[in-house]
C-alpha cells in the first residue's frame, strides 16, 4: 500500500493532484483561521481577502456599467422592435389564411378553426 490518504484507483494523476491541492490549501487556510480566531491579544473580526476582492470587483462593475439614457434607449427599442416583429408576422400569417378562406382554395371541412 502507498499510504497515501487519496487511494483511489480510478483517478489519473492530474485530478489527483488537483485533489491533493485542495485539501492542502484548505487546510492551510484553516490553520491561518484559527490562528487568527484564537489569538488571545486581538479579539477583532477576521479579514476575509475573497470577501474584499469580490467586493472590490463589485464595485469596479458598478463603476464601469453605469446605468446610462443611451444604455436604456437601445433596450426600450429592442424590446419595440421585438414585439412590432412578431406582432408583424403574425398578421401576416392570419391574413393570407384569411385570403386562402374567402377564396375558397381551403374547404369548411379542411379548416383548423371551424364552428361545430
């Protein structure tokens, strides 16, 4: 036996490094949290660097996608433009089955709406 704490047989050996990896690095952060949490000098709140740089990305976001008449202009216009269109085909569909009806190139007993 390797006595290695991750004996699975059916892994290759890049997943099981990246597993490996993990669990160092989780448990190096572990060890640095409970360091600081049982610091018996400095009862402050622990400082989370994920937490600060997912907030300061947010922010970055914020920043650059501000929220802007043109923005909402091209929006308001591309949801008009999507209702005319559809709106547009529809007719246009309805009116040649219309002209197909009063025409008579459908029959009563072919149509799809039809009053019983």
């Amino acid at each position: 036996m390797s006595g290695s704490k991750f004996e699975t047989f059916d892994l290759s050996e890049k997943a099981r490094r990246i597993i490996e990896w993990r669990y160092a690095r989780r448990k190096a952060l572990r060890h640095e949290y409970l360091k600081e949490s049982l610091k018996p000098i400095n009862h402050t709140l622990i400082k989370d660097g994920a937490l600060d740089r997912y907030t300061s990305v947010r922010l970055l976001m914020e920043y650059h996608a501000k929220v802007t008449a043109r923005g909402v202009g091209l929006y308001i216009l591309g949801f008009f433009t999507t209702i005319v269109t559809i709106v547009a085909v529809f007719k246009k569909l309805k009116k040649r089955e219309e002209h197909l009806y009063r025409t008579g190139q459908v029959s009563y007993a072919d149509r799809t709406a039809k009053f019983v």
